[in-house]
C-alpha cells in the first residue's frame, strides 16, 4: 500500500507523469490494486463505485465512452479518497513516505514553472487549464500551469502546521519545510491566478484568526480595525490593489470586482464565470435524469456533474464530499483546527466554483491529511 500511495501521490504533482500515457495506465493498475485490499465495503467504497458506474453507463448510453479519460482527474479523486479512508482506518502511518516524496519532488516543477513563468511573458495565462495542446507540450518537460499552481494553495499553512507539530525534525526535514513553503509562495504570485491567489490569502487569514481566537479581546479587537480601515479607506485600498496588480493576470479582475461592486450589477470575467454557472444550472434543470454532456459551463466541478451525467451522479458526488468532510472533521486538536478548516474550505471553494486538477488529488487526500492526522486526536469514525 506504501508503494501505491508513494506512486499515486508522486504522478499526481509531476506534470510528465500525469500526462504521458504509460503512466497513467500504471496509476490505473495500482488503484484496482489498492481497491483489492479493501476487505470489507464502507458507505464511501459504495457510493464511489455507484458514481463511477453511473457515469461511465450515462457515457455508454449516451455514446460517449470515448470521453471517459477526460475524466480520468475525477476518478483518481474517487479513489484517492477512498485510500485515505481505508488508511486512516488501518495505520495512518502509512502516509509518511508519500508525503515525503511530494515534498522532495513538488518544488523541482515549481522551480521549472517559476523559470519558465519568468522567461516567457503569459506562459501561465497560456497554461490556465484550457486543455490545449501546449499544455502537453510543456508538461512533458515538466512544467505545470493550473493544476500545480493551485495544488500548492495550502502548502504554507500546512507546513507551518506541520513544522509545529513535529519540532524534532531533523535538519533535512526543516530545509524541506523551507524550500517547499518559498517556491509554493513564489509560484503562485508569478502564475497570478486569482482564485489560487484569494484562496491562499483566505487560508493564511483562517490561520492567523485561529491562533488570535485564543484571545477574545485581540480577535475582536483585530477585526473591529480591519472594518474601521476598510470603511474609511476603502477607495484606497481598491486604487492600491490596481496599482500592484497593473500587468498581471487578475489586474481585470480585479478591476470586474469593484466595477460590480460599484455599478451594482457583474461585469468583466465576474460576469463571464457567473454566466457559466447559471449555464450548468440551467442544463441539469432542463435535463435532470441523463444531463446533456455539452450544456455544462465547464467552471465548476459540482455543478458540472449535475449537468453533464444528471441527478444520481450528481448526488452520489456530493455524498463523497460529505464523506470526505465528515472524515476530516473526526480529527479534533488544537493544532490542526487551522489548517483542518482551511482544507475543507478550499475543498469545497474549488469543488463548487472552480475545476479540480490531477495534482490537487495528493493535496487533499495524502500531505494535508497526514498532518492533520499527525497532530489531531482521532474520535469514532464510521
């Protein structure tokens, strides 16, 4: 299982991997063979098989089996959640060396990405996840665009985390700690994407407000002034954050946020992503059973699901979230609260309004769950 878990988590994060053909067929062989070793079924292990059954029957009815690998992220997701399950239940242990392994191997393609982020002006405008075939060109060579970049949302905290819950780490382990923690800050300001961006500074605010919560007065006293200075500052702040973000990715959006805000109705890529949603939405209303696979808007998981493969499919995904949340929040201890509620934020933030990526399956199922099960006290888990 230890060999599994170590490949699945390592061709996760490595773009040649994730996108050479040989290696995917190898990541498929081992998660039937890590399913094998299940011996009893849980609620999760039935509800993941249900979904992928109805999905690929929906593909099969509706003559588009051939469509399957496009989801080939999702099913690793699926059984991904399942391991972690399976291994908490066994012997958390087991997630060390995997975890490990991400960290020495994650910042070789953040420091490829960085490097060729700097070199070649909108590479990572290019790499935004479009499915063109540049991405394939650069993957291959190592270097990653939005599944990356939005992987290493949570490295910082989960570090920093990770770093007081374990001070007897050796030497080795504490530069580990540094290099993943910089060239995880460094990737995502040169990416410039602004989701990873607000999801990033949300988690470190959702570890700062943990640590300030310990104290009543400080908490509120901290957020009483973030108030007073954003209602008296509050056309500053916005010809600040313009003048920061002039020539970079999310400089538009920016500029679309507070248009919206002060025209009163969406504009820019707010509204475009906005529209996409109401797409989905308005798709799986039209086709609750069997979705239409081309109505969806192709800018949120969830809700993609429901339009693309219908009802059945659609909550059959929503009780593996529910079970993957309720696997998290089993942990309690007051090191983890942090980086446990930063996690299912960001779950649930990308689940819902944005798309997942193969690297973000070791993220959420292998690094940041071991720390949290490092340093949390397991209660009943059924």
């Amino acid at each position: 299982m230890v060999l599994i878990l170590t490949y699945l988590s390592v061709f996760l994060v490595s773009p040649p991997l994730y996108v050479n053909n040989y290696a995917r067929l190898l990541a498929i062989l081992f998660s039937v063979l890590a399913f094998t070793k299940f011996r009893n079924l849980n609620k999760l292990n039935a509800v993941s098989i249900l979904f992928v059954i109805t999905l690929i029957t929906n593909l099969i009815l509706n003559n588009k089996l051939h469509l399957v690998k496009q989801h080939f992220a999702l099913m690793i997701f699926v059984m991904m959640m399942n391991l972690l399950f399976h291994v908490i239940k066994k012997d958390s242990e087991i997630l060390r060396i995997p975890v490990i392994a991400t960290l020495i191997v994650t910042p070789i393609w953040n420091t490829l990405t960085l490097i060729e982020f700097t070199r070649i002006p909108n590479l990572a405008r290019l790499l935004a996840g479009n499915g063109l075939a540049d991405e394939f060109y650069y993957a291959s060579r190592g270097v990653a665009g939005y599944g990356l970049v939005y992987s290493v949302v949570l490295i910082p905290v989960a570090i920093i985390t990770f770093a007081s819950i374990d001070r007897q780490s050796s030497k080795k382990m504490r530069l580990l700690f540094v290099v993943n923690v910089s060239s995880a800050v460094l990737v995502l300001i040169k990416a410039g994407y602004f989701i990873a961006i607000l999801s990033f500074l949300i988690s470190v605010c959702i570890y700062l407000l943990s640590k300030l919560k310990k104290n009543r007065l400080q908490f509120f006293s901290v957020a009483l002034l973030v108030i007073i200075l954003f209602v008296s500052f509050g056309n500053s702040v916005e010809g600040i954050l313009l003048d920061i973000t002039e020539d970079t990715m999310f400089h538009n959006k920016i500029v679309s946020i507070f248009n919206s805000k002060n025209q009163g109705e969406m504009t820019g890529p707010l509204y475009e992503r906005v529209v996409r949603y109401e797409k989905s939405i308005e798709t799986f209303i039209e086709n609750p059973i069997s979705g239409n696979y081309y109505g969806a808007g192709g800018h949120s998981t969830l809700l993609d699901i429901f339009a693309r493969f219908g009802i059945i499919s659609g909550v059959l995904f929503v009780l593996q979230i529910y079970y993957f949340v309720k696997v998290i929040y089993s942990f309690k201890g007051q090191k983890i609260e942090a980086l446990r509620d930063s996690l299912i934020f960001y779950f649930l933030f990308i689940m819902i309004l944005n798309n997942i990526s193969f690297s973000m399956g070791t993220l959420f199922f292998v690094v940041v769950p071991y720390i949290i099960i490092s340093g949390g006290k397991l209660n009943a888990l059924t």
